[in-house]
C-alpha cells in the first residue's frame, strides 16, 4: 500500500517537474525574463554592503509580489483547464506505469529522488543560465 502511494507520489513529482521545466524551456519570453533576473540577482548577490535601493531591488526579484487572481471566465477556464490535463496525464501515466512497468518506488527512494533531480537539472540548466535556486544555496 505504502509502495503505490510513494509511486504516486513520484509520478506526480514527474509531471510536474516535466510541466515547470518545459513551460520555462520553450516559452522564449519567461525564458529571456528568467535570464535577466538572474544574471541581476547574481550582480546583487555579489555587492557585499547594500544600499536600501538594492536590498529593496533584491528582494522584488527574489520573491515578487504576485497580482491577485482575476474571477473572469477566460481566467477560470484557464485554470480548470490545467487541472484537468495535470490529473488526466497523472492517471494516464499512473495506469501505465501499473500496467506495464510494475516497479514500485520505496518512499526513501522518492524522498532522495526529490531531493537529487532538482540538483541534477540545475546543474545541467546552469549551462544556459536558466538554473533556479535548490538546496545548495545553503552550502555557499
């Protein structure tokens, strides 16, 4: 029982692991934004005394302020939309994986899986200056 819930578990990691990546791969411009701000994050992170206008500017690009969400229809639909692609791929992938593949994920195995794939691809996505932050940010 615990073995399906972990490979659930993993398997909605995937997706959307796969749907963050792919969206902030071939959309060109939240790519070219995502460059921009961190190349500039990087030039703030370098500065070691800073003035309240750049810790100010800093803190804007690290954790933006996000508009509220709007109730119109296009907006809504949009939403539904994506929830319902998410959960139709997860239980297509989910009844395949069963069906076919039949290997069952350990819950450490997940947990260790979550906690490497992310490290993996930024190193990988370092390459184009795409990368995001993840666990090594404590170790600098």
């Amino acid at each position: 029982m615990l073995e399906k819930l972990a490979t659930n578990l993993f398997i909605a990691y995937l997706i959307f692991t796969i749907f963050t990546y792919t969206k902030m791969l071939f959309n060109t411009k939240n790519k070219n934004d995502h460059i921009a701000k961190r190349k500039r994050l990087e030039e703030l992170r370098n500065i070691s005394i800073k003035t309240p206008d750049e810790q100010k500017e800093f803190i804007n690009l690290k954790y933006p302020k996000t508009p509220p969400f709007k109730w119109t229809f296009k907006n809504v639909s949009r939403f539904v939309g994506k929830i319902l692609l998410t959960v139709a791929v997860f239980i297509g992938v989910r009844h395949l994986w069963f069906t076919y593949i039949g290997f069952y994920f350990q819950l450490w195995h997940v947990i260790i899986i979550m906690i490497v794939l992310p490290i993996i691809l930024n190193k990988i996505l370092k390459r184009y200056n795409l990368h995001q932050d993840d666990i090594l940010v404590f170790f600098r």
